[in-house]
C-alpha cells in the first residue's frame, strides 16, 4: 500500500473517530438542543429520536481538516530538516514523511479554497439544524442552496469542465448539479444507516477514483480531492455507528445539506482524464464517473418527483414514495431494503472506477451494467404496480 494512501486513510480514521465520539453528547443534550424528530408524519419511526447528526459529521471533516492544513503548514518547514529526517528514519516511516512532505505545499496552496468551502458548508449546516428545530418554507431552503452554490461557483470558479467551456451554461449546470446532490441525499435520509450508508460509499468510490486519476499539470494522484472525499467518507462512518438500525440519531437536513454540499463540490473540483490510454486514445467518457456513482440518489430522486406529479400532489411535501419504501412494499424488510440498496450503489461505485481506465468500448459496457442495475429496479417496480392495481 502506496504511503499516499496511508495518508488518506489515516485523514478517513481521524474524520471517523471525532464523529463517532463527538455525536454521544449530541444524543445526550438534542432534546435540549430542540433537535428530536418525534413521530407522526411521514415519518416511520415509532419512538422521539435525537436529530442532529449532521453536527457530529461536520465536526469529524472540519477538525480533521484543521489538522491536515496545520500539517501542511508545518511540514513545509519542516521538510528540509535534517533532524525530522533522522527521527522518521528512526521511526521507519521515511515514505509517509516523503509523500506527507512532498504533498504539502500543494495542499497548502489550496488552503483558502477549502476554508470557504468549509465556510460555505457551515451556512448550510446552520440552515439544515434550524428547518430540523423550526421548520423553514421552500422558498427559504432552496434560496439559500441556490446562493450557495451559486456564490462557490462564481467566487471561487469551481464548476463543470466536460470539454467544453459555455460561460454561463456551464456554470448554471453546475450551480444546479450543487443542488440536486443536495436534495437528493436529503431525500434518502428515510430509514436508519440509508442516506448515511450510500453517501459514505460513494465519497470512498470517487476517493478511489481520485488516487488512481492522476491530475494531467503534476502526474500525481489528486490528493487534495480524494482526502476530502476520503474524510466525509470517514465522517459519515463515525455518524452509521450511532445510526445503524435501531438508529440512536438521525442525520437531519443538516447533516444531509452539508455531506451532499462537499460530495457535489469535489466532483466538481476533481479532473478525471488524467491523460490518454494506453493505446493513446483519449477518454473523455470518464467525466461521466460521478452521474454513475450517483446513480442511485438521482434515481431516487427524479422517480419520486415522477410519482408525486403523476398523482397531482406537492413536489417538496415529504412521503413513503422512495425507492427504500418501494422495496419494502415490494416484501423486503426495511434492513433488507436498505442492503439492497448499498448494494446497488457499491456497484455503481465499482462501475464509476472502472470508467476511468478503460476505453470507449469497454466505457459502454461499464455504463451498460449501471443501467441494467436501475432498469432491474424499475422493472421490480413495475411488479408491485401490477400488484397494486389487481
């Protein structure tokens, strides 16, 4: 294993224990907080449960990013020091200090964009944690992640670049590419370990993708990304330990807000033609890689605004639509529906890594296999139609 990799992990297992430990006193005061989802509703649950998870997850990525930055800083110092090189040679970790020492400076150099993303993520938490508490309209919630999303792609250019430069087209795609990933994590969050569970594999996917896409300017792995994705990734795991069926703490918009806020962004921030194929051909194909790792969310989401157009009801009222709840009719338990799904969106995962390595050809039969896997899904659907309606 690559010390690079090491390195990442490590960021991953510190985002996850901060998260992890940190959400017990936010279980223990939530009702103080006013953050406890009680049931009734749409809601399944049958008994009060603390909200307020995001809280645990934002912290696991701000605190283990406050540490990486100070690392960095450290380390550029410290690179040159024939001191720190004798104890690491002491240690035996020369190559984690190497790769940590040689990533630094670019890691630092990014600083800034990070700290306003951050900054920006923090809005959102704050807008998730009051609906959670008080309960805001529409209008509200979508204005202010539109402004978000809208001010991270103005002010600090980060914004789609699928080979083609359109100015205003291209930004106002990303702009709502920002919030759709948003909503749709949102959406999933209706049953214990589900929206937690699905964004934790995809953010370690499209980190898997990001240290084995090299960036085309420095040949190197776009670490920066990856640890980022690499942390929510780790974040989120600390968060499932307490949400794991029967679930002590739900995620809440805040949390929903702030994890699809930085799994959107880093896809957007990351480059995933490192370069031609072995054969010299391009692969333009890979800039697909994140609608196949999001596959499942987007699935979810257009299909449920599907079902409450077609029954004339309010697009933004929360129901029993979703593909967990449509499973669960179709006979499933709800941990098995929940499985299923992980399931399903660790193949598409598997399918967004794979696309990043091969050509046109075997693109096809890779974005084939993701489209198999949702038309299985809707063709089960289409079973318990026919059952609903005889």
């Amino acid at each position: 294993m690559s010390a690079t990799v090491v390195l990442v992990l490590a960021a991953a297992g510190i985002a996850g224990v901060i998260s992890g430990l940190v959400l017990f006193p936010v279980r223990r005061f939530a009702q103080g907080l006013g953050l406890l989802d009680r049931p009734g509703g749409h809601s399944s649950h049958t008994v009060p449960t603390p909200l307020g998870g995001g809280i645990g997850i934002y912290l696991g990525v701000a605190g283990t990013v406050g540490l990486a930055l100070l690392a960095a800083w450290w380390l550029q110092d410290a690179a040159g020091d024939p001191d720190w090189q004798r104890r690491m040679a002491d240690l035996q970790i020369e190559a984690l200090w190497t790769a940590a020492t040689t990533h630094a400076e670019g890691v630092w150099s990014r600083a800034g964009d990070v700290l306003w993303l951050l900054a920006a993520g923090t809005v959102l938490l704050v807008l998730g944690l009051w609906d959670d508490r008080r309960g805001l309209s529409v209008i509200v919630r979508l204005g202010v992640q539109f402004g978000i999303a809208a001010a991270v792609v103005h002010g600090l250019g980060i914004e789609l670049t699928a080979y083609f430069q359109a100015g205003w087209l291209t930004k106002s795609l990303s702009v709502l590419w920002i919030v759709a990933v948003i909503n749709s994590f949102n959406m999933l969050d209706n049953m214990d370990a589900l929206s937690g569970g699905i964004a934790a594999i995809i953010a370690g996917a499209m980190a898997v993708v990001m240290l084995t896409t090299p960036d085309p300017d420095t040949h190197h792995p776009q670490l920066l990304v990856a640890a980022l994705l690499a942390v929510v990734a780790g974040a989120l795991v600390g968060f499932l330990f307490h949400n794991r069926p029967p679930a002590k703490i739900f995620m809440g918009d805040g949390g929903s807000y702030f994890v699809g806020f930085l799994i959107a962004v880093s896809m957007l921030m990351a480059t995933f033609v490192g370069g031609p194929a072995p054969d010299g051909s391009l692969r333009p194909h890979a800039v697909l890689a994140p609608l196949c790792a999001m596959a499942v969310p987007l699935y979810d989401m257009m299909t449920v605004l599907w079902i409450r157009m077609r029954e004339g009801r309010s697009l933004f009222q929360g129901d029993h639509s979703h593909l967990s709840h449509r499973l669960v009719e179709l006979g499933l338990s709800r941990t098995a529906a929940v499985a299923t799904i992980h399931l399903i969106t660790a193949t598409c995962g598997l399918s967004a890594v794979l696309l990043t390595h091969v050509d046109t050809v075997q693109a096809i039969m890779v974005l084939g296999i993701v489209g198999c896997m949702l038309t299985l899904v809707a063709i089960l659907e289409s079973t318990r139609s026919r059952r609903s309606k005889s």
